[in-house]
C-alpha cells in the first residue's frame, strides 16, 4: 500500500520578506552593538565614566575589579531582565534581545579600538555620548535590543507610553549616586552630560525620522486652499469644525501635517490663496499612520 504524500507549499514572497526582515534586525542590533562597544572601549572605560543600569553595574565592578571583564559580567547580569520581557514582552522582541545580549557581550569582550587620546573630560564624555547613544539608537531601530533596561524601557514604554530614552535616564540616577560613593563627584558629574547626551541622541535616532510639523489653518477659503494642498502637495488633509467667537460664523479649519522642507512652500501657498488666513504650525514628536510609518510593536 503506498503511503499518501501531503504536499509542501511555500509562500516563497511571505519566506524572502520574512527572511529580509529577520536579516535587517539582526544587522541593526550588531552594527549598534559593534558601535556601542567601541565608543565604551576606546572613549567611556579609559576616562572611567559611569553609564546606567545593568551596564552601569557591570562597569562598576569592573572598575573595583579589572579581572572582571565587562562582557562577562554584562551578560549574567541580564539573565533577571531576559525573563522579565519573556513574560511581558513579544517573543520575537525577546529573541532578538537573547541575541543582542550575547552578541553586545562579544563585543564589549573583543573589540577594542585604540584609546582616543582626549584630554578635556567634557570633550570625551560628549563624545562618548554621541557613539554610544547612537549605537544605542541604532539597536532600538530594530525589533529588538542588547539586553539590560533597553528592555526594562521597552517594557515600561509598553505599560505607559514613556519614552524609552526617559526612562533609561531616569533609571541611571542610581548608578550615579553608586559612583559618588566609590569614586568622586566629578567623575559622576561629567557621567551626567555623558548619559544626557546618550539620552538625547537615542531619542533623536528614534523619532527624528519621523518628525514632522502639524498646521492648523483658518480661512474663508479653506476648500480652495485644502484642494491645493492635495493637488500640489500630495498632502493629506482634514476639516475641523469650528466657530469665530465674534462672529459666531461657522469655520472650516484645516488640519494636515507636512515636513520641515515642505513647510516654508505650504505656508506661502496658503497665503497665496488667502493672505489673511491664521495659520499656526505646531511641532510634534511623532506620526504615525499612513504615509507617515508604522507604529512598533514590541
């Protein structure tokens, strides 16, 4: 009797993108990574500067004790925090986080670029700020991290919207203080611009693709200058109701959101529709949406 055959169908256009995307998280976590750690190695270590959280720790008692290697301890450090996100956060972002924090280990251990020869402490700790905080942001691209509060930040980001560069900032005051005690205020001090720096370029990596400027405007002619902003722009716009407080009049007001090259020519195509019309930009954090990206799902 001949044994029936169950045929094997692949999407193989489902197969390359998921391979494609699993491809570009893995790319991101370890340039940042690589990146990361050379700022740390050559920049952060030789000048004895503090960072937060698990690394922070890490750093401490590599500093009390150089035969501990930073990697090392970095790695079984985070085993609490892999167990935290494993239960709360997706199991794809933990997966790519298991591989972030092995990897960020590797290369906390082994690539060591040469000292950076800096002799202004501020100089180094902006500088030091500026890699790290970019290697930093580069790992958060994707959808995943290299361990330590990135995913106590993605957790709590999930739980209450924060921003994940606050919260890492804020969990950072307590190594800070550590600092102050085994060592002196000053290094703590130049840490602080260090971990803001960090702070503020993470942010900037993260949301500044996607920046825009929203305007709201008032016009009598709001329909002539809405249908501009589709045709000429491609712009995408919204009608608000609303009422003039003298006049008691209904208003048409025009919503819609543009980029910071586009808005010097959307404002004067408004004017030159109305040269009257109120017009109010207002910057924003982030959109999401059509045409404006997708929003991440941890």
């Amino acid at each position: 009797m001949k044994a029936a055959t169950i045929p094997l169908k692949i999407d193989m256009d489902k197969f390359l993108i998921s391979s494609r995307e699993i491809a570009l998280n893995l790319g991101l976590i370890s340039l940042g990574s690589i990146i990361f750690a050379a700022g740390m190695n050559s920049v952060m270590v030789p000048h004895g500067f503090l960072t937060g959280g698990v690394l922070g720790v890490a750093l401490l008692a590599h500093y009390l004790t150089p035969a501990l290697g930073i990697g090392f301890l970095y790695f079984f450090m985070n085993i609490p925090l892999i167990i935290l996100g494993w239960f709360n956060i997706s199991r794809r972002f933990m997966l790519y986080s298991f591989f972030g924090m092995g990897f960020f280990s590797f290369a906390a251990a082994f690539i060591k670029p040469d000292v950076l020869k800096i002799q202004d402490p501020m100089l180094a700790a902006l500088l030091s700020g500026i890699i790290c905080g970019a290697g930093s942001g580069i790992i958060l691209r994707s959808y995943g991290s290299a361990g330590g509060l990135d995913i106590l930040g993605v957790y709590l980001n999930k739980k209450t919207g924060l921003r994940i560069g606050v919260i890492v900032s804020s969990a950072n005051a307590l190594v800070l203080m550590a600092g102050v005690y085994f060592y002196d205020i000053q290094i703590a001090l130049y840490s602080m611009v260090y971990l803001f720096t960090c702070g503020k370029v993470i942010d900037a990596i993260l949301t500044g693709f996607n920046k825009r400027k929203s305007l709201m405007v008032v016009s009598d002619h709001a329909d002539r200058i809405a249908e501009c902003i589709l045709n000429s722009k491609g712009r995408g716009v919204t009608f608000l109701r609303g009422e003039g407080a003298f006049s008691h009049q209904d208003k048409k007001v025009i919503f819609t959101i543009t980029t910071l090259i586009e808005l010097p020519k959307i404002k004067e195509l408004i004017l030159s529709e109305d040269p009257e019309a109120f017009i109010v930009v207002n910057d924003t954090l982030e959109v999401l949406g059509k045409r404006h990206g997708m929003g991440r799902v941890y």
